[in-house]
C-alpha cells in the first residue's frame, strides 16, 4: 500500500509543518535512534493521510533526523500481518531500484505495528490513468516508457521475489508523474520461492491464471504487467470482455483477447506481439524474464516512430520503389520440399514500380466511396477494419476493380517473387537469409490478426518493401499452376517472358504470395507459392498495386 491515494482509500490532504524545521531539542541531540524506539519520543505529529483495506497510514516528524516521514500502521495486529510488515522491510533491504519504493524500518509503538517509509506526494497509477483517459495519444510515448520502467524493475525483483500483486494501484507515481513509477506493496511477495507453492494472493483482474491454483513465479508477474500494458496503452481497454470484472483461470483461457491495436493504431506490430504473448495461458509461453520485456520494448522504440498513422498510410498508399527491367531468378533450388518451388527459372522482366505497403482500408474505402462499391464485410471490424490496417476480405474481381481505378494493376507472379527478393538470386525471406522473428514480420499467429501495414520496417526488403513477408496474402494477376516454373524447361537457360495471367471463370485459382499473419515461417519465404480460388474473400488475404512505366510498351 502506497502512503498516498489507492482507489480503496479515503485521503485526507496532509497538514504541512509551519515554518522551518527545527533542530533537534537539546535534551536528545545526544541520544541514539535507539534510545528513542518503541517510547514515540522519536515519532511525533502524528497526522493521518489515508486508510487502506489493512493500514491506516500517518504522517509524522522524526525528532532525531528532523525531517517527517510516513508510517503505515496495521488496523489489526496478528502474527500474520506483522509477517508480511517483516517481509516488506527484509524485501526493501535487498533490492535498490529507482522504480522499488524504499521501505526504512519496522514501527512497533503505542500506535501499533507497520513500517517507517519516505513521505511520498502524488497518487497511483490507477488515478492517473483515470485523469488521462482522454490523453492517450498524447502520452502514448510515456506510457511505453512506464511499462519498460516496471519491467526493468521487476527484472531486479525477480533475483529475489515474486511481487504476487502487481497492479495499477500498487504503482505509486511520484508528484503524479508517469516518469517516476515506484512499484509498492512487495508485502505480498516471498523471498522464499519454495514458499510459494500452495499460496493465494492477488487481484482477479491482474491475477495470472496459475495463480487461482495457488501457484506464482516470476512468470505471473510478467502476465500481471501484460494486464496493466493493454489498459495503459490502449486507453484502458481490458484484454477480456468489459463486462468480465473478476476473470477466472477457465475464462482466461477460453476467452478471445483482441489485439491491442485494434483500439489504438500507434500499438505497433512487435509491441502487439509482445503484449499478447504476456498474456498467453500458459506459463511456458509468456517471455522468459522481464529483462526480455526490457530488451523487445526497446527493440521495438527504434521503430516506434515509423509506425504509420492513417494520414500517413494514406498518403503513402501508392508511393513505389522500381524494379528495374532485366532479368531475374524465380523459384527455389533442387533441395527444397516444395516442388511447385523448382526447378530456378532465370525470366525477363520489363519492369514496374510496385506500392511499398498493401493497399489499406482507408485506400480502399476512398475508391469505394468515389465508385459506389461495397465495402467488403470485415471493413467494420474494430482489428480487421481499421484505417491503417490492409484491406482483406477482398476477391481477385474486388482487387483487380481497384488497381484498374488507381491507374495499376496486380503484379504478376514473377514480378512479385523478383521485389520481394529485391533482383537477389537466392533469398529465403525478404529481409535476407535470417530465421523469421516477432520483430520482422507478423506472422505464425504471434498477433493473430492483421496490423498496420509498415509496422515491420526490420522487415523490410533492399527495395524498401515492407509488409511482403506475412500480414496478409497477396493476389497476385496469375492462374495458379502447380507445374508453371516446368513450363519454362525449353527456354531454359535463355531468358523468357514473364509469365501472366489467365482469364477465366470466378473459381479458378489465382496465385497468393507473401504469407499472412496465421502463416507458418515457411509460407513467408520469398519462393513460397500458394493459392485461392478468385472468389474467396478471407481475413487473410489482401493485395498490393503495381505501376507500368509510362514509356513501357504493351507486350
């Protein structure tokens, strides 16, 4: 409990000593503190702040060090409340932090039993968060930095302690500063992790869902503080239903969560990922420490600043990167599993200036309202949906109509396979030969939804190509066939022309190439082909716009 403000204490306003402080009396400038304890000849002025479920707590003048401190008193005295008073104080002894709330000493006196602490003036983090509902976008950069705060300092904890209780209102900010968090109320933690096991503590809503068991590690704390990320950076949203107030274990894992982005656009890619993965079920799949939260928090900061607002991602819709004419390499090598890979096909390409990002809903809902074209079902979606997102749920018919109003069209096969490799000859993934990360491309269900297309600049290709790994599926202008690169054997080495696609009925299969965010790493490499009938409308699947050049001849 913080010596100020909690959502369940009722705070008077302290009264301030008049005038300067004094010098000790005479009569005990000689005597030591201990000379003083347990006689409140020491602690004097006693002026109550606030009262709290266990505590009432006071402010009051140190007559040895002449300063006032706060002192937090049991409202009643047991064996088990003086215990945790002792593990409060043994827990403050062994970790210094800035963002750890220092407790000095026990109290024991005619007042009672509890803790000597610093004064501190301000209100917690639930306060705060209530007096800035509004101001979300405007704080969004400190409230990243808050949450990085809390994790750094729980990485310190956690060589100790298990906090157990990590919420809003155990968050005290120093002078109401979202810049000056110190984390309180360790008297639930246990510096004994054996003592763990077996014991209940904590708040429902924040409460990680091993914890209805009875059994916490630092793993429940990183849940807790995924809890407290979603509702700070999206404006207090919960991660389940609003009208869920005190979650269950079952519900916890029964209950869809809703990307964080879907409520506030300025959520990036990794720092969705992030959040929802402190929020998995199971234990073994949060983060592995809070000094991994620090790390994929300040990864994610570098790139913070070029995440697209809809102003931004509108009027970049169309800005293009040229792949120039020439020839290049398609397909993948003989060792690969996949054979509608093989074998390398060398084609020449007459080039195209091809959309650095996927065409988005706002893209789209512009050409709808200039065309009168229905919007497809998802555009109401809060994830699926929003402005800054990619277009789904649009067919091959849908996507083509589009690109023709915009002056372009859809990229042929080899023309999207060739950017996505920017001219390389071999490249596994658009970014290079690397393992696919939560940092480069949304994929493998890490969000399990769409995010704002450019949200992955680490990504991005040699062309400045974002998004072509994973998001969403793009149609391609191609009929799908399973043995096209085969078709190519006689021209083979000789460069050919690139392929194109064919007419014909709403069901035939057009090629999808990129990946989407449920897509396994291997869908996303740069050869994978895939496919879908021309009618098929999915979350999944969206499309991006390429231009000819204008001196470009018909072939």
């Amino acid at each position: 409990m913080s010596p100020l403000d909690k959502s369940d204490i009722n705070v008077t306003a302290p009264r301030e000593t008049a005038g300067a402080v004094t010098a000790p009396d005479a009569q005990l400038a000689n005597l030591m503190p201990e000379d003083m304890a347990g006689t409140d000849r020491r602690y004097v002025d006693w002026r109550f702040i606030g009262t709290g479920g266990s505590a009432d707590v006071y402010r009051v003048f140190d007559r040895f060090l002449s300063i006032d401190l706060a002192i937090k008193i049991l409202k009643r005295d047991s064996p088990a409340g003086r215990d945790t008073i002792r593990n409060e104080v043994l827990i403050s002894r062994a970790l210094r932090h800035l963002s750890i709330c220092p407790v000095h000493d026990i109290y024991s006196g005619d007042h009672g039993f509890g803790v000597i602490m610093d004064v501190l003036e301000g209100y917690d983090l639930k306060v705060w968060a209530k007096v800035n509902n509004t101001t979300l976008h405007a704080t969004f950069e400190d409230r990243v930095a808050l949450v990085e705060k809390l994790a750094n300092a729980l990485a310190i904890a956690h060589s100790r302690i298990v906090h157990r209780d990590l919420k809003p209102a155990n968050i005290f900010l120093v002078n109401g500063s979202i810049e000056q968090p110190l984390i309180m109320d360790f008297g639930l933690s246990l510096l004994d992790q054996s003592e763990i096991q077996g014991s209940r503590a904590g708040t429902p809503r924040y409460m990680a869902p091993e914890q209805h068991g009875g059994v916490a590690d630092a793993r429940s704390d990183i849940f807790a503080l995924g809890v407290m990320a979603y509702e700070l950076l999206t404006g207090g949203r919960r991660p389940l239903s609003e009208t869920v107030r005190r979650p269950t274990a079952e519900e916890w894992q029964t209950l869809a969560i809703a990307t964080p982005s879907a409520h506030c656009a300025l959520i990036s890619g990794p720092i969705d990922r992030l959040i929802l993965q402190m929020l998995q079920y199971d234990p073994a799949k949060r983060p592995s420490s809070a000094a991994e939260i620090v790390r994929a928090l300040r990864a994610a900061s570098q790139t913070r600043a070029e995440a697209p607002t809809a102003a931004s991602a509108q009027k970049s819709a169309h800005a293009t990167a040229t792949l120039a004419p020439g020839k290049y390499v398609i397909g993948s090598p003989p060792t690969s599993q996949y054979a509608a890979e093989k074998p390398m096909r060398r084609v020449q390409l007459t080039g195209c200036r091809v959309a650095l990002r996927p065409v988005t809903n706002a893209d789209y809902l512009a050409f709808c309202r200039e065309t009168g074209a229905t919007p497809p079902p998802l555009i109401e979606d809060p994830v699926f949906g929003a402005a800054t997102h990619p277009i789904v749920s649009v067919d091959w018919a849908m996507a083509s109509a589009y690109v023709e109003w915009a002056g372009g069209r859809l990229p042929t096969e080899a023309e999207w396979e060739a950017a996505a490799k920017a001219g390389a000859t071999m490249q596994v993934y658009p970014w290079g030969d690397s393992d696919l990360k939560p940092e480069s491309a949304n994929a493998d269900n890490s969000v399990d939804g769409t995010t704002p297309v450019g949200a992955y600049p680490l990504g991005a290709n040699g062309l400045g190509l974002e998004d072509m790994a994973g998001n969403v599926w793009e149609w391609c202008a191609d009929a799908f066939d399973e043995r096209a690169y085969r078709s190519f054997r006689d021209a083979f080495p000789d460069p050919i022309t690139k392929p194109s696609g064919s007419a014909g009925l709403t069901t035939i299969e057009r090629v999808l190439r990129g990946g989407a965010f449920d897509a396994l790493p291997a869908m996303c490499r740069t050869a994978f082909r895939h496919r879908a009938p021309a009618n098929a409308t999915r979350k999944t699947i969206g499309f991006r716009i390429v231009f000819d050049f204008e001196e470009r001849t018909p072939t």
